[in-house]
DNA sequence: TATTATTTTTAGACAAATCTAAATTTATAT
DNA sequence: ATATAAATTTAGATTTGTCTAAAAATAATA
C-alpha cells in the first residue's frame, strides 16, 4: 500500500505534531529523520498529492485523518513487534527499538492481528507506550514522571520518556525495569535526586534527571 | 548488507542451479522472477562485480560461495519464518510462504538466532523443506514421493513437492497435512491412482498426480 | 524599515531497479 | 552452410528517493 519511507515520513509528522494547528515544519522532519530539508519537501509534495497531509508551501504540514491513521497502523505494528522482541525473544528493551523499525514495514494485516492475539493483547510496549488498537485508539496511560511522586508512595515503574538506549542500559543495570515496584523514601532538597527502594528492600540514590525521565503509575 | 532485491536473485539463481557447472540462463531468471530478461542481466552484473557470482556474457551464470552462503541464509531465514507463522500463529500453510517473502530480508543475526531458539531448533518448514543451519549445512532429509511407496507400509507424510495454494489447500481439505500419518492399501493397475487409509481410520483416495507431489518418510 | 539571517523551495543531478525497443550473439533447421 | 528463430545484451528512458547548490520566501534584528 504505502512504501517504507512513506511510512517513515508518516511516523516521523505524526510524532512532531502538537495537534494545535501548528503545521510541522521541514526543518524540524528533516533533522528527526536524519535527511536533508530538500528531501522533506520533495516527499511532502508526494504525500500531500496522495491526501495523507495538507501542504501549503513554506507553512509546513498537517496529516490528514487519513495520513494519522496510516502513521497510528505503522506505530500500532512497532510496538506489537516490540513486545513480542521482548516478552517472547527475550531482547533487552534498549535492543527492541532497532529491529521493530523494520518489522513495522511487514505488510499483512493478518500478521499484525495473529501476532497481537499470539501476545494477548497487549496495551503497552516495553518502554511502557501505548499500543494503538486496530481502529488507531489510545487507551491513554496517565502515568506520572518519578520525580513528581511524594515520598511514602508505592509505585511501579510503567514507562519512560527518554527512549535512548545508554538510557535504557543505565536503568537496566541498577534494576529499574518495567514493573519493578519501587518507592521514593528521601527526596533531596538540594538537587532533587531521589533514594528509592526497590521490592521493598533494596537501596539506590538516582539523580532529578534521570527521575524526570521514568514514568509510574 | 544486500538489498531486498539482490537477495531475492541470489536465492532465485540458487534455486535454479543444478550445480553441474552449466551456468544459469538469464530467461530462466526472468521467468521465475517475473521480471523481463534485461532487468536480469542489469543485475546479473552487479552482482558479479560484488563476486557473488560468476558470469561470461551469453553463458549464464554461477554462484560463487559467497552467492551461496547469501542465498542459503535467506533460505534458513525464510524457513525458519514459515514455522514461527505455522506453528506460533497458527497461519495455514498455504498461506505462511506469502508472509515468509517480506520477513526473510529483515536484517539481524541476533533476530534469526532468537527466533530459531524459540521455535526449539526445528529441522524443516511447514512444507517439510529442510532448514539450513547458521553455516549453510543441510540435514538432507531423504524423504520419497507417495508414488513409489509399496502397500501397507505405514508412513509419515513429510513434505511436498508443489508448494503452490491451491494443492496445499486441496491437500489440508482432505486431511493431508504434515506429519499426517497414512497407508497406501491399494495401488489401481490402470491409473495409479491410490487409496489410502488415514490414523488407520479413514479412507479416502488419490490421483497419481497428488501423490507424486507428496513426500512421504 | 532596511538589512541580515534562517528556512524553505527549486533546479538539476545521481543511484537503484526497472522497462521497451533495437542490436547482437547463439542455437536451430532446412 | 546459410537462413531463420531464440536468447541475450545494449541503449535509452522511467520511477523512487536522495542530494547539492542556488534562488526565493519568511523571520529576526539593528
């Protein structure tokens, strides 16, 4: 139906729109996408004459429904293969990303809809995003960034923010794993660094930074 | 690594080779890609500049062990797919080769070795073709066709020669699905077409023409 | 507001893979 | 052995996606 970079682009506005009218510039596609400003515009012409966005030039774009719903398919597909990369082939949730980046592109809506019911429909990926359902909606997560939790509080460790994968290790190594139960037991005035315990009993300090960037719920 | 495509041609000229030396014919590429002989021999070059095959203008051409071992991964990646479909998600298997085209060229060692361990090392696809291992090895599997086989022993179904939709369709409507196990109790002198006896419970029979398309061990 | 600076678009070129039509080579048949 | 047929290659064009360099439009600043 549509090509891989199609989808690419697709994938890339979407996830660069605010939704407040505000088109996405080209610039800003060409930088996401690791390509040139040149090569947007070429691409954007493309999509905006197949429908799936509006283009008015030097005003940036806007995906129409249909282009959201292409893109929403493309995200649905990345983040099954993700949970399947994780739960069933065991990868580490910083070596999902990569592979899933090119299984997203299998084009077969039965795969897609065996693999979802074979992992029994799962509602969130391995870096805690939602996994858009077959019509392209979000059950919306409402989880909360760690370093707004209050100190007492049990939690569990849902999500991230920062996807990137010395990220991912970091946490890896020092136990925080999605759905690792977790409480905050000090709170630095200073500078906000956080003691957490895990499971109850173990003790780990982790900087504001990085408890900006881990979602719980 | 290699392209899609390239992929694709290594695998069709393997397919292709009798390995008796005599190279392979251009047309016979084209044909069996559906493509026009031109576009072959484009190919043909390209791909002999990378010596993943030798080739002599209006001889054809040969795969170097290069060009072998690139097809023969494509091949075990290809197989290995076809189970995960069958077995996993419980695709038909006339339905997993389609499905197996798009998944082969996804590119990840760590992906295909995962995936062959989740699937307990298996030796053959769903058609009982056999799987090459990481190095290319065959395990040959030394199945006969139906044909040949003498009445009332009992045998395994094991594979199948055409692999197109519509006999495996036809083959799983009557209950002739791998693994089956079955006996020829009668051979008819004028046609030879057969009777067999199925779980040594039902009966039921076939053209010459179907068994000779069956293997059997 | 006039002048820079930045962003975006256009123009033209390139690589990959394909095609058609014509030319060339090899095979076949009288 | 010569003519015809079949297979193969070349030449030139096309499509998709990309790029650089230059031109045009928009934004920022003095």
């Amino acid at each position: 139906m549509y090509s891989f970079t199609e989808e690419n682009y697709l994938k890339a506005i979407y996830k660069l729109s605010d939704n407040d009218g505000n088109g996405v510039s080209t610039n800003s596609i060409a930088e996401n996408m690791e390509t040139k400003a040149a090569s947007v515009t070429d691409m954007i012409k493309k999509l905006s004459d197949k429908k799936l966005l509006k283009y008015e030039k030097y005003k940036g774009v806007n995906l129409t429904q249909k282009g959201k719903d292409v893109a929403l398919q493309t995200i649905r597909k990345h983040r099954i293969w993700e949970v399947f990369l994780h739960e069933k082939l065991k990868f580490g949730w910083e070596e999902v990303h990569e592979v899933a980046e090119q299984l997203e592109h299998i084009q077969s809506e039965l795969l897609i809809n065996k693999l979802d019911e074979f992992l029994g429909y799962p509602t969130h990926d391995p870096h805690g995003d939602p996994i858009p359902g077959e019509n392209g909606e979000f059950h919306s997560n409402a989880f909360v960034s760690l370093d707004t939790v209050e100190a007492n509080k049990k939690v569990i460790l849902s999500g991230v923010i920062n996807h990137s994968v010395p990220f991912l290790q970091h946490l890896k190594k020092i136990d925080l794993t999605l759905g690792q139960k977790l409480m905050v037991i000090e709170i630095n005035e200073y500078d906000r660094s956080l003691k957490l315990v895990l499971n109850g009993k173990i003790e780990i300090f982790i900087s504001n930074e990085v408890a900006k960037n881990i979602l719980v719920k």
